[in-house]
C-alpha cells in the first residue's frame, strides 16, 4: 500500500515518467550512430521507432513537469534553478521531435539522413542531460 501511495503523490509522476524520453532517445542516437557507421537498416529502422516513442513520450513528461511545478513548488515564481530546468527541459523537447521530423522527413522522401544529423543528435544528448542534472539537482537527487 505504502509503493502505491508513492505513485500518487503530488509530483512523483514527472520523476517517473522522465526517464522514458530520455532513455529512448538516446538509445535512438546510439542506434542511429551504429546503424549509419555498419549501414544496416535494421538499426536505423530501430532508431527511428525509439525516436518516435522518445518524442511522444515528451507530452506526458512536460505536462507532469507544469503540474510537478504547481504542487511542489505551489507554483511559485519561475526563477533560478527551476527556471534553468523549465528552459531545459522545453529546449530538450524541442530537439527530440526535430530529431524525429528529421528522420520522418528523410524516410518520406527516401533519401538519406542528411549527414548533419549526429551533430544535432549530440547537441540535443547533451541538452538532455544538462536538463536531467539540473532536475536532479532540483529533486535532491544530486548534491
């Protein structure tokens, strides 16, 4: 009864959830990295799916996080370290689905990924975890 009362807090829902999002998606990078360097579609096909569901998964993730913000935080001014993260984590969302509407894009049309896609794919991995560490940082987690 006490793991059920956990799942039902006030808040916990975006801790939760958080991880899915940024699990797919970087598992996609890392499939999309290795698919493109063996040229096995397989793997980009693999890809493309993690990239999906990461972008998907985002929705939930935000709305958990503006609701996580109202009964935590009692919906106080957006500043600092909470306003860091807010940014962060809308930024990190962003990249993920221009991720995938790169991807989708590419897979429409069948032509090839445009090779400046890992670029971006890394800059929105490090994104990702800068806002990860920062909602940590928030949640106590971290320090």
């Amino acid at each position: 009864m006490y793991q059920l009362h956990l799942l039902v807090a006030p808040g916990i829902q975006h801790v939760i959830l958080v991880h899915f999002p940024i699990a797919l998606f970087i598992t996609a990078v890392v499939l999309d990295f290795v698919g493109q360097s063996s040229k096995r579609k397989g793997l980009a096909d693999a890809a493309y799916y993690n990239l999906l569901l990461a972008a998907i998964s985002t929705i939930p993730v935000l709305a958990t996080g503006i609701l996580s913000w109202q009964f935590k935080f009692e919906g106080e001014r957006l500043q600092g370290i909470l306003l860091l993260h807010v940014v962060l984590g809308t930024i990190s969302a962003l990249m993920i689905w221009m991720v995938w509407w790169m991807n989708r894009e590419s897979r429409q049309r069948t032509e090839a990924l445009p090779r400046y896609r890992l670029a971006v794919e890394f800059l929105a991995v490090v994104i990702v975890a800068l806002t990860a560490h920062v909602g940590g940082l928030l949640s106590g987690v971290i320090g």
